[in-house]
C-alpha cells in the first residue's frame, strides 16, 4: 500500500515539491498545479516524483458535471477531458471527480435528483464522452462515492461500470463518504467488506478520513480525523492490503499541522495487524515509537 496526502508546499519546483513527500514519509501524492499546455512542466513532475518513488495518485477535477446551467455542464465536462489527458501524460494513477449535483447554488450539494435515473444516464454519457475523448493509455477515470451523488453505494457503482462500459472507468473509494446514516456507521465493517468484495478489482485509489456520529437529532454526521470516529481502519487497511499492486489511500480534509497525527494512527493500525505502507526509497520515518523501513 501506499499513503498519501495533499501538501502544501512553498514553491513550483517539482524536485523540491517530489523530495517533500518522500520526506515527510509519504510514497503518493495528490498532482501538484499543472496545466495540459505545459509539457516541459509535465515532463518534470513525472520524471521528480519517479525519481523520489512517490506515486502521482490521482488529479482532482472537482467541478459539477451535472450542473443545472447547460453551458457550464458543457465546459465543465470538458475540464474532466483536459484532465483526464494531463493524469495520462503524468502517467498518474487516476483522474477524479464527483458524478456532479443538480443543486443550484453548490456544486456537490445534496438535490432530489441527484439519485434519479436522469443523473444516472446523464453521468453514462458523460464519462462515456469523457473516456472516449482522450482514449487514455495510462491514466484511469474515477467518481469519488457520495452521500448524496451517484454513485452513493458499492451496487450504484457496479450498475455505473456495467452502463458506462470502457475499461478505463475505475472505482475511487471513499468509505466515510458513504456512511450517511446510523445503520451504515455502526456497522461501517460490513459496508467495507460489501465495497472491497463487490469493487476491489476496479479500485485505483481511496480517501482516508474518519467519521463521528452525534449524539442529536436528527442524524448529524461530521468528518474527524483518522483514530477520532468510528471507522473500522483494521478492516479497511486489511482489505486493502489484498488489492493489487499498491493501492494509494490519500488523507485528506484536514489541516497541515494535523497530516502527521492522522499518518501516526495509520500506520500506528497497519503494523497492529500485520500489514504496512510503501515507503519511498532512502527515506525511513520515526512513527509510534517505531523505525519503519521500505
């Protein structure tokens, strides 16, 4: 397995922004700022984060493919085209993005139609047209899962993937996501073994949060750091120990000066059940009173 995470880090060099992930420890990381027009660039930051043995794990699109103004739904599919072709030429491990919402005033907001059968087709034609547009070699297509955006479980992923039909189209996994009721948090192990068992061969790379559920009505959920809710990590870290290869989970939503916490109680829950994280090569890190090597 490889862990990463999004820093923030002073500076474009690519070397110095490849040389801080390895580091601080971390074998993936989120693409640093790059445009598709800039191949000198490109080429830098594929050959730096080569060279450091950090894995590019994924470039994040984050714009509303479903959006209600027909116009912005247009150029904000073919933003997914322009970077879904730059994850290729990065040779990155994936390009994601959210299915989109029909919310009028937030992007990824929760609406009626968001689980309709319109949102379904319309989320076949558009990683259809997206896929189909760039014709990647290298680079996978990914929807993050969502609490109230398509795909919201392990079966509305596999019906997206039997509908949209290209190879190219894999599974990006994010748990907390899907836990958006009591039943699914107290039994948030059964939902991780349902996903890794029903998805595990399509998935590219998962996001790693936690989740707390208040004591309040109605239901009131909120993201919390790694080790803060109620997130079975031994499962999920177990299953996806099995995957092949060595699957990116990415933290995220957090801080900087909470990174190092979060990757503490990881890594803390990989060694207690005999699993571990890729580390990049020439770099050890001190963590849980602990010199892990690669």
């Amino acid at each position: 397995m490889r862990l990463g995470v999004g820093l923030s880090i002073p500076g474009d060099d690519p070397d110095e922004i490849a040389r801080a992930y390895a580091d601080a420890g971390y074998s993936a990381a989120v693409c640093p700022p790059v445009s598709l027009d800039q191949p000198e660039r490109i080429r830098a930051i594929r050959e730096a984060f080569a060279r450091h043995d950090v894995l590019l794990a994924e470039v994040g699109v984050w714009n509303n493919m479903l959006d209600p103004h027909p116009a912005r739904r247009t150029a904000n599919v073919e933003a997914n085209v322009q970077a879904l072709a730059l994850a290729d030429e990065l040779d990155a491990h994936c390009c994601v993005n959210i299915a989109g919402s029909f919310n009028p005033t937030n992007w990824d907001g929760p609406h009626p139609r968001n689980l309709s059968e319109e949102a379904f087709e319309l989320t076949v034609q558009n990683v259809q047209h997206i896929i189909d547009a760039v014709k990647p070699q290298r680079a996978s297509y990914s929807l993050e899962t969502m609490p109230w955006v398509l795909p919201d479980s392990a079966d509305s992923y596999l019906r997206l993937i039997g509908a949209i039909g290209r190879p190219a189209f894999r599974v990006h996994l994010d748990p907390v996501n899907l836990i958006n009721c009591p039943s699914r948090y107290y039994d948030n192990a059964g939902l991780l073994h349902e996903c890794f068992s029903k998805l595990g061969r399509w998935i590219v790379s998962c996001h790693g949060k936690d989740v707390v559920m208040h004591e309040r009505l109605t239901v009131h959920l909120d993201e919390v750091r790694p080790g803060l809710g109620a997130l079975d990590y031994k499962v999920f870290l177990q299953e996806l120990s099995h995957l092949p290869g060595e699957a990116p989970l990415i933290l995220e939503h957090l801080p900087q000066g909470e990174y190092a916490a979060a990757r503490e109680y990881v890594v803390g829950v990989a060694a207690q059940i005999g699993v571990s994280f890729h580390t990049p090569q020439e770099h050890s890190w001190e963590l849980v009173g602990t010199r892990r090597n690669s």
